[in-house]
C-alpha cells in the first residue's frame, strides 16, 4: 500500500504528460479531436465521468509549452521527465515484488537506461492508444453489421462482445507491464497469471470503487480538490490491484518451480 501511495503520487504529476505523449502519437494516423474522444470515453469506461473531465482539463491546460525556443526545450524536457518518473517507480517496485536485488552502488548510465526504458513504455502506451482507435473503429463497423443483420437478440451479442474486447485489451496492458517493467526474464504463463487475476479484481474493484464514490461525501469534503481528490483515490486503488497481481504472478511461479529437492 505504500508503494501504491507513492506511484500514485508520482501518476499525478506525470498524468498531463503521458496524455500529451500519447495523444501526439495516436494523432500519427487520426485527428486531435478523435484521439481525445477516444481517450477520454475510454478514461469514463474505466474510472467514470468525474476522472475523465479532469484529464480534459489536462489536456486543455498543457497543450501550449511555450512560445520561445527555450521554453519549448524546457517544456518538452519536462514532460520527458515527468512522463517517465511514475514508470520508474513502477519498475523499481516490481523489482522488489520479484526479489530482485537493486545495484549495489548508484550507476548513471543504468538511470538513463530505465530512464529510457520508461520513455519507451510511455511510448507504447501511445501505440496501444493507437491500436484502440483502429480496434474502436473496426467494432463500430462490426457492430453496425450485427446490428442490421441480427435480431433483437443481436443487441445483447455485440454488448458481450464489445466487453469481452475490453476485458482482452486490459489484460494486454497488465501482460506487457509484468513482462518488461521488471529487470527479469519472465515466462509468459506467469505473466498471464497474473495479467488476468488483476483483470479480474480491477473490473470487479471498479464497479465497487464507483459505488464508493458515488454515495461518499469525500468530493464535497475537499471542496474545489475533490475532484482531484478521486481521481488519486482511483489511481491508487488501482495501483494496489496491479502490484497484488504481480505479487500472486511471484509466487505462482515460485510455487510452479520445482525446488531442489525435485
């Protein structure tokens, strides 16, 4: 739980440049406005409406870095640093939860190369925004083409369906987190393990966290921050589903492998 409390912290701060990033990304292929509808309707799938105007205003307040060519080093520059700072805190936790030693003396060019690393995670998540687009569009289709050609009962299909390509994406997204943040070879039936555990507990966890949040007084009791407020809440609670998949993706593989004895 302090782990969680400190990547959650660390997530806020970086949350207006891993959105900048990914958005400049997906916006290789579609338009400003589609990528930000996008996001933002998968944002309110995932942590509700309340979270998703927030990360609006995100992207409406940090879309300018600046109008001199300093201020546009120094902007980009941080948003680099910042975008990369929650990632590599993750790694580091990770690498803990997977009882991996840390280097015994501070290396500056092992920083860089986490550093690196981590910008290179930022990045997929802007491929796998990407991905979503192109998967979105091809369901809508789909889903016209069921729609028309089905009965009544094709309305209740494409729901199921439409979920169960929820679900996979989201357990994609956790498989590649355990998969490569840590500093170790990992097989990939643990990573599902516990890719799909956390799948689980995350889509049952955000049913409850909104019904939390929707009959608590926390917003109203931080006034003007209380929006702000859920949004780390729900970053948290989600960052401690995540690091308790990868804690029973551990110890599955520990209890898969056999031990000295045979």
């Amino acid at each position: 739980m302090t782990y969680s409390a400190s990547i959650a912290f660390y997530t806020i701060f970086s949350l207006p440049a891993i959105v900048i990033i990914a958005m400049a990304i997906a916006g290789a292929l579609y338009s400003d406005e589609a990528v930000r509808n996008m996001l933002l309707n998968q944002i309110t799938m995932l942590s509700g409406s309340e979270n998703a105007k927030i990360v609006q205003k995100f992207m409406a307040n940090a879309q300018e870095l600046g109008t001199s060519p300093i201020a546009n080093i120094v902007g980009i520059g941080t948003l680099l640093f910042s975008a990369t700072t929650v990632f590599n805190s993750l790694q580091k936790t990770l690498n803990i939860i997977w009882k991996i030693e840390p280097p015994s003396s501070v290396n500056i060019l092992h920083s860089i190369t986490d550093r690196l690393f981590s910008l290179a995670v930022v990045i997929g998540m802007g491929v796998l925004l990407l991905l979503s687009l192109i998967i979105d569009t091809v369901l809508v289709t789909f889903n016209e083409i069921l729609s028309q050609t089905l009965s009544s009962g094709g309305f209740y299909l494409v729901t199921i369906f439409n979920v169960i390509v929820s679900l996979f994406i989201t357990a994609v997204v956790f498989a590649l987190i355990f998969k490569f943040l840590p500093d170790k070879h990992l097989h990939w039936n643990d990573v599902w393990i516990g890719a799909l555990s956390s799948t689980f507990l995350f889509t049952l966890g955000k049913y409850l966290i909104s019904i939390y949040l929707g009959n608590s007084t926390l917003s109203s009791a931080y006034g003007a921050a209380g929006s702000l407020v859920i949004l780390l809440l729900w970053i948290y609670y989600s960052t401690i589903i995540l690091l308790l998949g990868a804690e029973f993706a551990y110890v599955y593989s520990e209890y898969e492998e056999p031990t000295p004895d045979g």
